[in-house]
C-alpha cells in the first residue's frame, strides 16, 4: 500500500497493489468489514476526513450522507441556498456551535477567553461571535 496524497477536499487517498487510487477510510472499511455495496457510501462519525478509525466509519446511501452533513451543520448555506450565511468546510464552527456559545455566554458567568478554550477557539472569535460580527442569527 502506498499513499498517494489527498484530495482537494481533504480525503486522504491510498493505492493498495495496482489498484486505483481511493479513500483511505474506504480501505480500511474495505479490509475490516468486505466489500463496499453499490451505491453507499463510507461516512465518518466523527466528521474528520482523515480517520481511519474502523469503529468512526458507518455505511450509508447519498440520502444518508446528506442527511449526516445537514445534522451536523455542514451543509453549504447561503443567499443561494436561502440561508442568510455560508458555512465553509474551514470554519472552525457552524451556527449551532455558536449559538451554544451565545447561550453559555448569556446564561452563565463564563468568560470569553474560558469559552475560548472550551471550544478551542480563539478569543477574538469568541468576541466576534457574541457580538454578532460572526455567525448572525
């Protein structure tokens, strides 16, 4: 097996003897568990790409893994899509983690850089999101 770097969107590909390039999570899906059946998917539990942790990986159809981004707030949003933002798959958190992070804020007597921490997110996106600069509601 030989690596054979990763895709734009940040899968990492591995060429196992001459077969064609593929997803590393595939593979090892693949070596634990058969043979992927036609038309699903191998998706991550834990939304990080570049797992390979067998007991991380679950089987699903499109519908599934599309089901699987909307819940976990990784869905493309913007005026395109009806929304008022955009999410990105480089932001470090989506609407609903900062909405947990404007409750927190609001409820409780933590502070921004305790939530910063928390989140391990910095301070200055902490700020910006508790004071709507960021992720407007």
């Amino acid at each position: 097996m030989e690596c054979g770097g990763a895709t734009r969107d940040g899968y990492v590909l591995v060429r196992v003897g001459h077969r064609k390039s593929m997803g590393a999570h595939r593979v090892v899906w693949e070596y634990f568990n058969g043979v992927i059946p036609e038309g699903l998917c191998v998706l991550h539990k834990c939304d990080n790409r570049k797992c390979v942790e067998v007991s991380h990986l679950f089987l699903g159809d499109r519908a599934a893994n599309n089901a699987d981004k909307v819940s976990k707030g990784r869905q493309a949003r913007g005026r395109s899509h009806g929304m008022a933002v955009r999410e990105h798959r480089k932001n470090k958190i989506n609407m609903g983690i900062a909405n947990r992070i404007r409750h927190l804020y609001k409820t409780t007597a933590v502070t921004q850089r305790e939530l910063a921490a928390q989140f391990g997110l910095s301070q200055g996106l902490i700020s910006k999101t508790i004071n709507g600069k960021r992720w407007i509601q």
